[in-house]
C-alpha cells in the first residue's frame, strides 16, 4: 500500500532537481547508475523500430533519458511529459530536440491528445499511487508501449527498498512481472513481451559494480538468475491505440 501521495513525490523529485541539478542517479552520477542507466537505454532502443516517427516519453523526469531518445532518434517528433516542474524546466534546458510539457499521467486531461507510435515508461510506476491507471493511461496513448521497472522478483530489492533512505524517502515500492503483465493485459494490451535485465545496482561501490557489469552478459543468459535477481523488468506491448 502506498505510503505517500503523488504530490508528495513530485515535491521530492522538485527538490532533488533544485538541489542537484538533476536526480541523484542522473546528474553526476557514479559509476553503478551509468552503467544501469545505459543498460536500460540499449534495452529501450533494441525495441524501437529504427523508423519510428512520433515517440512519447511518460515520466521523463529531468530530461535525461529523453535527450537520449532525441539523440537516438533525430527524424522523431518526441514529448516528454512529467508531473515535476523542476525536473521539465531542467529537460527544457537539456534538451530542444524534444518538446516537453509539465502532465500527470494520471491525469488523462493534463496529457496530449494525439496518439504516438511508442511511448516509454521508464522507472515511473513503482513511484505512482495507482499504477495500474498509469499504464492505462498510457496505452491510450501510444500505439507500442515499451515499461521499465525495478524488478519485483528480487529478494535483495526487497530489502533495499525496505531499509535505503533514497527508495524509503522517495516511496520505492517494485512489482512482479505477474503483477506489470496483468496491469498491461487489464489496459488492452497484447501479445506482452517479458525480459529481465541489468546487474548492477544503482548506488553500488564501483569495485564489485564493475565486476557485475563484467559479468553482465552471462548472467543475463542464465534464466533462473535474470528473472530472480536482475536489476530491471522491460515490457514491451501492443496498445488499444494501435
């Protein structure tokens, strides 16, 4: 159950944009959150067609990974949306290769109108008091929608969002691959594509960080070991939209 309102979360993620200049594991961050962030992104772009034309970023926070898309995807029209004031004014400055507006995305009102051929939600729902509506919200909007979550399946995550200041301060909570499949499956989604990645942990001391992201690719190929102790889940699925 969650603990803090979306508001309360937004005043969090302001803060940390004011006293940071971005997030924590964006702006300057170390070793651990770069190499987590980059195997992120290459799961996101190994899953958008080269062709794509529109693309909607759900949740882009400070801007980070959307300059990414931009970068990526130069003949794309891209928007990101985020309920974080700080954190748009901060990707507006990043970024002009993407338009950005300040929407909730639990709020159907606040979003665009228009549909987009993919939309990415990433690292967003294990922070919205009703995670299920978001990804509702989502498919709405968005022909493909690609989701990129902490993974639920993980005992030590467990832990860490039981006792780490930043998740307890910021209302981490993460969810099973069952839970985010039956939410896609609830919004209209099909044909929901499951896979587990990334072993390095964000905020991880960078000697032993760099060992797992030496030993990455091996345990990424072991099922067992991806789907009960990787980093992250990815979705990928056809919406209502399409």
């Amino acid at each position: 159950m969650r603990k803090a309102t979306l508001k309360q979360n937004v005043g969090r993620f302001n803060d940390d944009v004011r006293a940071k200049g971005g997030y924590k594991y964006t702006a300057g961050a170390s070793y651990s959150s770069v190499v987590a962030n980059r195997r992120m992104t290459e799961a996101v772009a190994a899953r958008i067609p080269a062709a794509v034309r529109t693309l909607i970023d759900f949740g882009c926070g400070d801007g980070t990974y959307t300059e990414e898309l931009a970068r990526n995807y130069p003949g794309a029209e891209i928007v990101g949306v985020d309920p974080a004031q700080e954190a748009v004014s901060r990707a507006r400055v990043l970024t002009s290769s993407a338009t950005f507006i300040v929407a909730d995305l639990l709020d159907p009102g606040t979003l665009p109108q228009s549909v987009f051929d993919v939309g990415v939600i990433r690292g967003v729902i294990h922070h919205l008091p009703d995670g299920p509506a978001g990804i509702a919200n989502a498919a709405r909007l968005c022909r493909t929608l690609i989701i990129v979550e902490p993974n639920g399946n993980n005992p030590v995550l467990k832990l860490i969002e039981k006792y780490s200041r930043y998740h307890i301060e910021h209302d981490e909570q993460s969810f099973t691959e069952g839970e985010l499949v039956a939410w896609c499956r609830a919004a209209g989604c099909e044909n929901v594509r499951v896979d587990y990645i990334g072993f390095v942990p964000f905020f991880f001391p960078a000697l032993p960080a760099r060992l797992l992201h030496s030993l990455q690719p091996l345990l990424e190929s072991v099922y067992p070991l991806k789907k009960y102790l990787s980093g992250q889940i990815v979705l990928t699925c056809a919406t209502p939209a399409r």
